[in-house]
C-alpha cells in the first residue's frame, strides 16, 4: 500500500485515520498504517511516534522504546 503524507491535507489524513483506528482498538491495523508511513519516509516524527503509541498498546514496552529513538 502506498500511503503519501508528504503534504499537508495527506498528513491530516494520516492523522485522523491513525486517531479512529487507535480509538476503535485496532492497533494492529494502527501499526500498520504507521509503518507504510515509515517506510516512506523514516523521518516521519508522527508515525514514529504513533508507532510507539500502538506498540504500548500492544504490551510491546520494548517495541515503543525503540520507535521513539
């Protein structure tokens, strides 16, 4: 999946996307979104941390230390 949030309309709707899945408890799905962002762009301070937030969700402590490095 190809996820663009290299403007700012397509950021707001990673955001938002990322907020409902995390209000609903999909974090998995969560999780996913966040790393499609990633892999797009590795400086994405939003995903990188939505990432972790997902990840502490998760139980996986260790997981959310290491997205926020």
């Amino acid at each position: 999946m190809t996820l663009t949030t290299h403007t700012p309309a397509a950021h707001q709707d990673f955001a938002r996307k990322m907020q409902s899945l995390m209000q609903q408890g999909k974090f998995q799905e969560a999780s996913a979104l966040a790393d499609t962002a990633i892999n797009e762009n590795p400086q994405n301070r939003d995903a990188l941390y939505l990432r972790a937030v997902a990840a502490r969700y998760l139980k996986d402590y260790q997981g959310a230390d290491v997205w926020l490095q």
